[in-house]
C-alpha cells in the first residue's frame, strides 16, 4: 500500500496540523496555491513532493512549476491540476484514474465515469466558514481510496 498526501491552497502557511497530518505519506501532493518556496522545502522534507503551480503562483520562485503534472502511483495514475474548470483532457480517456485538484478551498471527493476526483480543501488561511483540511490517497495495486482530513 502506498500512502498519498494531498494538500493544496497552503497560501504562505504551513500549520503544524497539516504537517503532522502528512507524515508517513510516501509521497505527497500539492494542488497549488503554495505561496512561499519555504513550504515546498518543508514539504519535500517529509516525502518526495509533486506539485502544480496555482493561480495565485506568480512569484519568481513558482516560475519553474508546472500547471499540471502526471504521476504512476502503483497501478494508478494520478493527474494534478489546481482548478479543474481548466482540465482540457478526458482523464479517464487518458488512462487518469485520480485527478487531484485544489483552488476552491473545499474539500471533495467525488467519482466520476470510473476516474476519483480529490480536492483536499485549504491548508492554509480559513476562507469564509469552510474547514481547514488535508486529505490522503491510499492505492493498493490499481484500487484507490481517499479520504479528507480535518485540521483541528
């Protein structure tokens, strides 16, 4: 079994809650939004990070990440793409199996034509009344499971 971490919408805060919440990850996830290099570094500091660069990414630093980024997790492959309203392809035409996004700042997990659809919600500062939240990917061989994590 490989464990995925998935956060996005960081925002230049990093909680303790979210790092606690992300150790034992194999990997981890970024959906964009970061805003700060610094959390890319600490996030890399608990496991091999994949990340996609938000709307919000303009900074220098963010320059070299990617819009989208494509992973082989096990038998699945994860596409990452911080605002789904700008996915261009079929992911499950595309052999996609999970696609990880971020930007709206609520968590979701929803499955669609066989392809899981994941929005871990926002790590970072608190947008209107909506929670604080992470969320992990379990795959096992070509199974997938998520679930969301509430940040206390």
């Amino acid at each position: 079994m490989i464990r995925v971490g998935l956060i996005s919408d960081t925002h230049g805060l990093l909680r303790p809650q979210a790092v606690a919440a992300l150790q034992g990850s194999d990997l981890i996830v970024h959906g964009g939004d970061i805003g700060d290099a610094g959390i890319l570094e600490a996030l890399a500091a608990i496991a091999p990070l994949t990340v996609v660069r938000g709307n919000n990414d303009r900074e220098p630093w963010a320059g070299h990440i990617e819009e989208t980024a494509f992973l082989k997790v096990g038998g699945v492959l994860v596409h990452a793409i911080h605002d789904l309203s700008q996915l261009a392809s079929d992911p499950a035409g595309a052999g996609v199996r999970v696609v990880v996004s971020g930007h709206s700042h609520k968590p979701k997990i929803e499955e669609r034509g066989g392809v899981l659809y994941v929005n871990p919600g926002s790590a970072g500062p608190r947008r209107f009344k909506l929670p604080i939240a992470v969320a992990e990917l379990i795959v096992d061989g070509n199974a997938v499971t998520a679930r969301i994590l509430e940040l206390g």
